[in-house]
C-alpha cells in the first residue's frame, strides 16, 4: 500500500459538506468515486476536516491508500511500473484526469506521495478560517458571502476579537450533542477586515469545534451592530452555554483557507 496526500479546494454550494452522508451530494463522496474510476480500485479518503452542508474551502488536505497488485498500477488507461520503494508514481496526468472527471465546483492542484503513517486530519497544527460579510448586493459573488442590512461598527468588532483570544474554552460556541472530548481551542489570531465590498472576518486556531466559526462571527457582529458589549461578550464566553450565544451565521460565507502542517509544510511529504 502506499499514501498519498491529495490536495483540492471546492465550492461547498451543492453538497451537504464534506463528510460522506447516504443519499446526499457530499465532497468526500464525490472524489472518491472519481478516484475509484480512474485507479481501478476501491479508494476511501480521509479529509483534513469536515465542513458543514454550503461551506467552501480553498485550501483542503486529503489523503487516501492505493494497493499494488502484480508489479503494475493503473490509472485510467495507463500503466506503469513500481518502484522498488514504498511508493510507486501515479500516472503524472492524474490530477489532469481528475479535473476532467470531477465536477467544476471540486479542483484537485496536487497528489504526491506521504509517509505511510502520515494523517490529513490529525497532523495538522493549525486551521484557518474566514467569513465574507457585506451590506451590498454583490451579484458576482453570489453564494461566495453573506448579505448583511447594516453597517458593522469594525473598531468595535476588532476589540471583541481581541476579547476572544483571553480564552481557550469556547464551549458557548459549539454545536450541542456532538461527539468531542474536549472545547478546549487555541486561538493564535482573530480579527477583522475591510476587503472590497465588505468585511472579512479570519480566525487561526489548532482546531475548531463543529459551527464554531459561523456562531462566533454572528456573535462579533452583535458587537458591530452595538447589540451586545464587550463586557456581555465576556459573559457569554465565560457562561459556557451554547444559548447564550449569537446567531449562527449560514454557511455561503465561510471558507477554509488554510490547512498548517508540521514544519511549516508537510514534513511526511516523501
């Protein structure tokens, strides 16, 4: 068997999010039957995260096994030789072959070889997330932002940012029921930004809980819009209630944007 870490970004619009659901359009469904076709051979792929149903990513690790039978790969129509190592090259036009086959909202930029204990999710050292506000209409990024109808006060918002990085327990912030051990995140950067037509909210942290990024950006924006102090703020953070909190923002304008590894790169990569 080798491993291989793949590298992909997607437009999360039509599919109920990255993780494989039973009759429902998810990413992670999506490339492995596309990786199943052109290998010749069951592929299961494990992602570095789990974006919920409509949230995008442009920066996504992934990685799967491949098994070697009879001295040969093959992919798609070609076949090639294996190297006397732990891995063997996959047919240099794969990522050219998957693009072809996968649907225009799914990109693949790269496929290269890993160490075999090397693990897409549970390597990474650091995830950073974004979220797209405006008061405009903006028709060109449709499904790319979120529309708000007023106009966020973002000095305010800068200083309840700052606010959240006095603390690691973001339980407040956290879908109810979920299977975690722990609420416990590390932020190591949360602020806000103009960008053209908007504001752009970014959080880096050493892991994320499940709608934790879309119901602490509402909760900023309750800050922005002069609903809630940095002193109220506080008390929900330090309430450790769920309720407490603001509203969950949708999902059309959050984004995954950067997926850290070891070393500043992947150290696994061989």
């Amino acid at each position: 068997m080798g491993r291989y870490f793949i590298h992909l970004a997607y437009n999360g619009a039509c599919y109920n999010g990255w993780q494989t659901q039973p009759g429902l359009p998810t990413v992670q469904q999506t490339l492995e039957t596309a990786l199943t076709t052109l290998l010749r051979q069951p592929v299961a792929v494990v992602g570095c995260g789990r974006t919920d149903t409509g949230v995008h990513a442009s920066d996504f690790y992934a990685h799967f096994d491949v098994r070697v039978d009879s001295g040969e790969c093959v992919v798609g129509s070609s076949r090639e030789q294996v190297l006397p190592t732990a891995h063997y090259p996959l047919s240099t036009d794969l990522v050219f072959k998957l693009n072809n086959l996968l649907p225009t909202d799914i990109v693949v930029y790269d496929i290269f070889p890993v160490a075999a204990n090397a693990h897409a999710r549970y390597d990474a050292v650091a995830r950073t997330y974004q979220y797209h506000v405006s008061d405009r209409r903006l028709p060109f990024r449709q499904g790319l932002y979120c529309r708000i109808y007023y106009r966020p006060d973002l000095e305010k918002m800068n200083e309840a940012a700052r606010v959240l990085m006095e603390y690691d327990d973001f339980t407040s912030f956290a879908k109810l029921h979920t299977q975690v051990k722990t609420n416990i995140c590390h932020l190591s950067r949360a602020d806000w930004a103009e960008e053209e037509g908007g504001w752009v909210f970014t959080i880096r942290s050493n892991r994320f809980l499940r709608n934790m990024v879309r119901s602490v950006t509402g909760t900023l924006l309750d800050v922005g819009r002069g609903k809630l102090t940095l002193d109220g703020l506080r008390e929900i953070i330090e309430k450790k209630d769920r309720c407490a909190a603001g509203v969950s923002m949708p999902a059309c304008g959050l984004f995954l944007t950067k997926v850290e590894y070891p070393g500043g790169g992947l150290r696994f990569k061989v």
